[in-house]
C-alpha cells in the first residue's frame, strides 16, 4: 500500500518536471520568435540610427579633417605672405640704396654741399606744382634752396617748417627760370602744370634750335647758380604769321617716381 503511494507520487513529480520541460521550451520559442519579430520591426530603424551614426562619425571626421587643412593652409598663406613682404622689402631697400648711391655719386661733380630729402607728400592735383620734403628747418632748410631730382633741377624751397618744407617745382606755370641753350642762346622758360616746360629766346635772331639741344640755368639769377642741367628741346614749332618760333622743353624726370631729391645748400667755400 505504501509502495503504492509512493510510485504515485514519484510519477506526479516526473510528469510536473517533464510538463515543466516543455513549457520551458515553448516559452524559449515565444521569446525567441518575439525576439525575431522585435529585431525584424527594429531593423531597419537600427540601420537608420547606425548609417545616421555613421554619417555623422564620417562628418565630423571631415570636419576634423578640413579644420586640420584650412590651418595649414592658413600657416601656408602666413609663411607666403611673410616671405613675400620680405621679399619686397628687400627689393624697396636695394631700389632705395641704388637710388641713395647715385645721388651720393653726383656729389663729386658739384662744387656745391648738398642735404638728400625724402618726399614727404605729393597731391595728384598738384603734381606738376609742388611736393613735400622731410627736411625743415630743424635741417637748415632756408627759402629758395635750389632742389634737383639727379641732375636735373625739379625746383627751389618756398616754404620751411620745423621738420619738414614744400618745394615749388619749375613746372608750375608761376615760375619763370633764365637758362642758357648749350648754343648759348640765352632766353627763360616757363612752367605749364605739366611735364612740359615753354623756352622763350631773349632774341629775335636766336640761334637755330634743335630737338634735343640742351638747357641749363643761365646763372642770371639769385636763385639759380650757372650750369645746372633744366632739360632738352622737344619740339620746335612755327608759325609763319608769328617770326618767333616756339620751343617746347622736355624734362627727364620721371615724377611718378620721385622718392629723393638734392637740396643745395651752399658752394664748398660759401654754405648759405
């Protein structure tokens, strides 16, 4: 009777454990199948996440990237920048030495003392009248100093301040020079606000001129000392109504590059 009981009970126990087996195993089906469907509705929003990802990763790589290169670039830029400035400056430096040296080289063939002035300023719309120097009369700068560019007379002082005076240039149709052909006819010529200048012989019976002759100061002033070089006759021009032929002189300065000019200041053995 006991033993009975006691297969009875060991037969409910095989069957809960077997009954518990199979729940078991349909319950892993359920949640594997559930697991499929989730993973199967979830899918495609999970590439969009991973592609968006993705995206985003290789986006702010590029940014990295172009960040990384615009900096360089820019460091590029800087260094071209740099040594092309240096270059120039090496470049205005040597302009400005040769310059210096050849004006210092004209010294030997004046028997006069001269300052070198850098100009200062220089209107467009007086271009042909007057400029600025760095000298004044800080730098014994006086009144109707003569100025030359090179060789060639650009002027005389008109004006003198502490540091710095205005020169007026013989172009200005103010301004009348006596000078002397290199025929020796004497005559005067007179300024027209441009890179022309007007000779006017003092005769009549003027010796014949050329294009190309020469003009220097006559000497025949206060101002202007003897021999110094004005420019060379350009154009003759005649008229036959009027006997007198007209002469137009050219100069040989180069006004758009004026950076330095001669400012004398005395003969050797008399310093105004």
């Amino acid at each position: 009777m006991r033993l009975n009981r006691g297969n009875k009970k060991s037969s409910e126990i095989l069957y809960i454990i077997i009954a518990i087996t199979i729940m078991a195993f349909v319950l892993k089906g359920v949640v594997k199948y559930f697991n499929e469907q989730i993973s199967d509705a979830l899918l495609p929003l999970q590439s969009k996440i991973y592609l968006t990802g993705e995206d985003l990763k290789n986006k702010i790589e590029n940014i990295k990237s172009y960040n990384k290169t615009y900096e360089e670039n820019s460091d590029l830029r800087k260094q071209v920048s740099e040594k092309q400035m240096l270059e120039e400056e090496t470049k205005y430096l040597r302009e400005e030495n040769r310059r210096l040296r050849e004006l210092l080289a004209i010294k030997g063939e004046f028997n006069y003392n001269f300052k070198i002035g850098k100009v200062s300023f220089h209107q467009v719309r007086e271009l042909y009248e007057s400029f600025s120097i760095s000298l004044g009369s800080e730098n014994g700068m006086k009144k109707n100093m003569v100025v030359l560019s090179g060789k060639n007379l650009i002027g005389k002082v008109d004006k003198v301040i502490n540091n710095y005076s205005t020169v007026q240039m013989i172009t200005d149709q103010e301004v009348v020079v006596s000078v002397l052909t290199e025929n020796n006819l004497l005559g005067i010529v007179r300024g027209d606000r441009s890179n022309q200048l007007f000779f006017e012989p003092s005769s009549m019976y003027e010796v014949e001129l050329k294009v190309g002759d020469k003009v220097y100061t006559s000497g025949v002033s206060d101002i202007y000392p003897k021999g110094i070089y004005v420019g060379y006759i350009s154009e003759v021009n005649e008229d036959e109504k009027n006997p007198m032929k007209k002469y137009k002189v050219g100069s040989e300065i180069d006004i758009f590059d004026l950076n330095e000019v001669i400012i004398m200041i005395g003969d050797e053995n008399n310093v105004i």
